[in-house]
C-alpha cells in the first residue's frame, strides 16, 4: 500500500448531481469555552448562507460533543442550544479523546452529509461550500487537505509530515496532510458503523471504507483562542496508536531484524571457530562475547515490548467495552434519541 496524494485520488465528476443533502456539522470540544462564541456565531452564519444559496437543505445543524471538559463548555453549548434551532449537543460522561468523541459525533448525529471539524476554528470553514459541491458531483467522501503548514511551529511541521511519511512506509493508506476535517455521506457513515475497533485512528480507518472521493485544499489558520488540547503526550498516543492500529509490519521488521541478528551471529561463531581451529589466538576476545550479548538483550526486550503492545490491543478489544458513553444531550434534532452503538 502507499501514500495516497491528492492527484492519485478520483476528481472525476458524474454528470448528475445529488439532491440538496441535510448537513451536519460535528465538532468535538475539550475544553473549548474559549472559542465557542466566535465558533457558533461563524457556524450559524454559514449554515444560513449555505441554506440560502441552496447547498444545505433546510434541517441542517451543529452537533457539538462535549468531550468530559472541566470548564464552561457543556454549559455554552446548551445555552446555544436554546437560542439557535440549528445548534445541538452531546455530552460524553468523560474525556474519552478526540477520536472517541468525533466517532460519537459521526454515529449520533443525523443527517445525509456530515462534515466534522475542530471546534477551534483552524479548519477554514469557507471549504465546506467546496466539499459539498464535490459531495453533489458524486463524492461519497471529501478530504480536506492543508496545501501548507504555516501556521504550525516548525517542530509540529516537521514532525507531522515525517509522521506521515513514517506511516506511508509502514503501509499505512493515509491521506498527506489530511487530519478530521472532512465530508462523509450517510452511506459512508453507515459503513464506518460497520468497524467495531476500539483503538481509532480515523484518519487511517475512513480510507479503508472506499468509495468515492476527492479532495479539497485548505489553508490551515492559527487557533483562534485558548491553547491545543492535543499535548506532546497525546500527539505521541495519536501517533502510535495510528502504527499499531492500522498495520502489523512492526512486527514483520522485528522478524526481519531477528532474522538479520541470528545470521550476525551465525557468521561470528563460524568466525571464533575458524580462529580457534586454525590459528594460535585460541582465547576469545572479551568484547566478542559481551557486545553481543547486550546488543541482543536490548533487541529482543524491545521487540517483546511491541509485540506485548499488539497483545495489549487484542486483550482490550476483545473486552469489547464501549468506546463511549453519552450523558446528556440537548438541542431540537436530538430528541428521538441515538442511532449510535456506543449509546447508553
Ligand atoms: N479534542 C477533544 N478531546 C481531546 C482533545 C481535543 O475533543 O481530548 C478536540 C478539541 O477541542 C478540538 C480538536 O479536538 O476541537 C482538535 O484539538 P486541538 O485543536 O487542541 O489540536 P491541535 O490543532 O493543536 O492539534
Ligand atoms: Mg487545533
């Protein structure tokens, strides 16, 4: 498998356009109380425009997920709740992450399109006009892509796109560039629902789903307030759990490197033996005997760790526990209840 690049992927419009879908808007919030004003007054303001300029049906809304937060966030989101018709939420019972929570989005909410996105306004929301119209064309699926990443440190710069290019290596179809921010039909929703795991990584699980799909490219803004949820402990958790989750060569590199190891030292024994049957060196040397031995050590307590990793995953996921579980909701489409699995 390789790295899928937006020119690889099918732009290929059909001639007849879908009707006029009932969008949803998803956006997982940690902590969020900062951006939230700003957030849902661009929101509104652009699901009015997208209804007015006929690319949303009437009925289309925010579904914000509260994600655990300690802060304002719950309480915002119902004070919106009550004041705009367009506006609902979901409150997960804890902090589950930010994939738990989008997928709880993604499962809950209604609606023919759904579109998710960060709640701190750095996805451009003037590309969701776009992603429509390519969902209209024939789309099943539209990726937003960054084209650039000027906005992000050079350190989240170099380490992300080596990221993604680690994951390309190890076999991993993802998207360059491409994070959450993106388009998914009811038909791919529905087929997602299909994917029990419970170690997410969407970003590399959606392209999985097939379909059709295209791609849209963005400018990725600075966050418009507060500071990232996502620290370097759990940008590192995201990141491995994207290795793990998604593909078992690790562990064929550990073959391989055992294999490499094991005939290393095949040829070093046949050595000592060369040198101990035919010259008068017969003692060994002590680094011979001792670099090896801790090299080895290090080689396989290493590997044991990764295949105890993928060990731990089998043993949770075949827990079978819930990904989620939601405590409360509010806001006008939401009260007939989930279509979620992960439902209380
Ligand atoms: N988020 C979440 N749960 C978490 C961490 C983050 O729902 O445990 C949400 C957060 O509120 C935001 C999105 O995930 O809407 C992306 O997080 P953030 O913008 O902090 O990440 P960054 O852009 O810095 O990578
Ligand atoms: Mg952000």
């Amino acid at each position: 498998m390789e790295l899928l690049h937006p020119w690889r992927l099918d732009f290929s419009t059909q001639p007849e356009l879908k009707p006029v879908p009932v969008v949803s808007l998803v956006l997982p919030c940690f902590n969020e109380q900062e951006v939230l004003p700003e957030t849902t007054r661009r929101l509104v303001a652009l699901l009015a425009r997208l209804e007015a300029e006929g690319k949303a049906a009437p009925g289309s809304a925010i579904y914000y997920v509260d994600d655990g937060s300690s802060d304002g966030t719950w309480r915002l989101v119902s004070e919106y709740a009550a004041a705009f018709p367009t506006v609902c939420g979901i409150k997960l019972s804890r902090n589950r992450g930010h994939q738990n929570a989008l997928l709880c989005g993604l499962l809950t909410a209604p609606g023919e399109v759904l579109v998710s996105l960060d709640a701190d306004l750095q996805d451009d929301l003037e590309a969701i006009p776009r992603m429509l119209d390519a969902h209209r064309a024939g789309s099943e699926i539209v990726y937003a892509v960054r084209h650039c990443r000027n906005a992000d440190s050079v350190f989240k710069r170099t380490s992300a796109e080596g990221y993604y290019r680690l994951l390309s290596f190890l076999g991993v179809q993802v998207l360059f560039n491409h994070a959450d921010f993106r388009l998914m039909s009811r038909r791919a929703i529905e087929s997602l629902r299909g994917y029990e795991e419970t170690h997410l990584f969407l970003r590399g699980l959606i392209p999985q789903l097939g379909y059709r799909t295209s791609v849209v490219e963005f400018e990725r803004a600075p966050r418009f307030a507060g500071e990232s949820k996502y620290p370097l402990r759990k940008m590192l958790s995201l990141a491995w759990q994207g290795v793990t989750s998604s593909t078992a060569y690790p562990l064929r590199l550990i073959t391989g490197a055992g294999a490499l190891v094991s005939l290393g030292s095949l040829l070093l024994s046949a050595w000592a033996l060369g040198i101990r049957m035919f010259t008068d060196q017969a003692v060994p040397g002590w680094a011979s005997v001792v670099i090896p031995m801790y090299l080895l050590g290090g080689v396989q307590l290493l590997s044991l760790g990764i295949i105890g990793e993928y060990l731990a995953k089998v043993y949770e996921s075949t827990k079978k526990r819930p990904r989620f579980h939601v405590e409360a909701v509010c806001g006008s489409k939401l009260g007939t209840g989930f279509c979620g699995k992960d439902q209380p």
